[in-house]
C-alpha cells in the first residue's frame, strides 16, 4: 500500500521540474519585464545616443556643462563621454538621421557642443553643407544692397568699401511644425503635480531632442524630450508648484496649449495628492 506515495512524490517532483523550465521558457519568449526605473546606461543602443543628443540640445539650452557632462557620463561609455558623443553622432548620421530638418540641426548642435570640448567626428562630414545665396544683381550684374532702412553713401569713405559685396543672409530649412493633439489631466499620487509632455511625429513615433517650455508668470523653463529614455523617447516631465497657472508650448514650433495648466487638490481612490497633466505634441 506505500507504491501510491511513491508514485505520488515522483509525480509531483517532475510535475515541479516541468513548472520551473515551462516558466523559465516563458519569461525567455516574453523578454524582461519593462524597468520604469531604468539608468541611462541600460538604455538600448540607438536609445543611448538618442539621449547623447538630447543632452546636447539641453546643454544648448541650459549652458549647464557640469550637468551635461554628468548625464553624458551616466551612460558608462567605454571612453571619455565627449568622444562617445561624437561617434553617437556619426553613427546616427550614417542611419538616416539627417533626412529631416531637425535631425539636422540637432546634429549640428551635437557638432558644435563635441567642438567646443575639443573633439571631433565624421558628422561633421556627413552634415550638409550651409549654403549661402548669391547676391542680387541689377541689369549690369553688379551686386546692390538691399533697402535696409539707412541711406547708402554716395561716396564710401575707404577704398575697401568698393570692394565689398553685401551678402544676404542665408535662410533656414522650414522646420517641423506641431500641435497640441490631447490634454488630460490625471491623479496619481507617486506622480504629483507634474506635467508629462509626448512628441511624436506624423506616424506616431517619439521624437528626442524636442525643446518644450512652461510659461508662469514672468519666469519660463524649457526641458527637452528624450532625457528619461526608460519613459521612451517621447517623454519630457516638468514639475508644477501649486498655486501657479502654466502656459505650455514648443518655442517657433507649437502655439501654446489651449488652457493654462494649474495643480490642486486630487484623490486617487481615497489618497490625497496634486493633480498632474498629459500632453501629446504631434507633427503636422
């Protein structure tokens, strides 16, 4: 009467070790579960120079080198974080990167950020070149200035001014245009009285490197997308004081949302917090 037992363990051991490989195989096909919480350097590749650009950009904003160069370094690169930027950039010129206007111009911002800490890279070669318009001539082909609003002498007080060609000053690409899509706001209380801001393009996929602005009183504050690449390459954040209504916009890009932005009071089931906000810029 002890052979049920037996048979018993022996079921329930391989009925074990068949559990354990059936989960092992499961969690292998399903990947790791998404970190909210992920350092920089955990990034995947294309996102860590995704976020090298987005640094930069920030930097052009901010002027703070202390905390570009600290993000830059919390990416762990293999050799010093300025010339991990610089080849970010050339790996990104040679991907497709520059077929947009602001890949561009991201890019160049990138060039000039790694120049001015002495280093260089080949997306400064795979950069298109800036070009500058040809004078306007009159029938007779020689160069005139345009009307600017000062009379031209009609004797140049030296020889060189004879020489000289006004030039007119070479016009930028038209850039991407936004618009706000969707405003909500939402209550969370690990999340209070912050405004999450999404750009996208056209076909729906995050755009880094965009500058957003908050507007509130006197005072504003850009912050670019990009910078929390464990939220995506989307994501941008900005954190709200109560008592204090937000204008939110893209600069040159996007007008600002409809209404003003403004925290108070929210519950989260019966928990107490600061209402937050979502906003999506989209390309149009």
């Amino acid at each position: 009467m002890r052979a049920p037992a037996v048979i018993s363990k022996g079921l329930f051991a391989l009925g074990l070790v068949v559990g354990i490989a059936l989960g092992l195989a499961i969690t292998r096909l399903a990947g790791p579960l998404q970190r909210d919480n992920a350092e920089p350097w955990q990034l995947r590749h294309e996102h860590r120079d995704y976020y090298g650009v987005a640094v930069a950009l920030e930097h052009a904003h901010r002027g703070d080198l202390t905390v570009a160069l600290a993000k830059l370094i919390s990416l762990r690169p293999a050799t010093d974080p300025v010339t991990a930027l610089a080849e970010s950039a050339c790996r990104l010129g040679g991907s497709g990167y520059l077929a947009s206007t602001s890949g561009i111009q991201a890019l160049r911002t990138v060039t000039q950020f790694t120049r001015e800490q002495g280093r260089a890279g080949c997306a400064e070669e795979l950069l298109p070149p800036i070009t500058t318009p040809k004078p306007a001539t009159n029938e007779e082909g020689k160069a005139y200035a345009e009307a600017q609003g000062t009379l031209v002498p009609t004797k140049p007080p030296l020889a060189e001014a004879i020489q000289s060609t006004r030039f007119v000053a070479p016009t930028q690409s038209a850039q991407r245009r936004f618009e706000a899509i969707s405003l909500r706001s939402f209550c969370a209380v690990d999340r209070p009285a912050i405004i999450e801001v999404s750009v996208v393009d056209y076909l729906g996929r995050g755009l880094p490197g965009q500058p957003i602005r908050a507007r509130w009183g006197a005072q504003e504050d850009t912050f670019i997308s990009g910078l929390k690449g464990e939220r995506g390459l989307a994501y941008a954040d900005f954190q709200m004081d109560p008592d204090t209504d937000y204008s939110l916009d893209m600069p040159a890009a996007a007008e600002p949302v409809a209404t003003s932005l403004r925290t108070g009071i929210c519950y989260e089931g019966n928990r107490e917090s600061l209402k937050s906000y979502r906003v999506v810029f989209a390309e149009r």
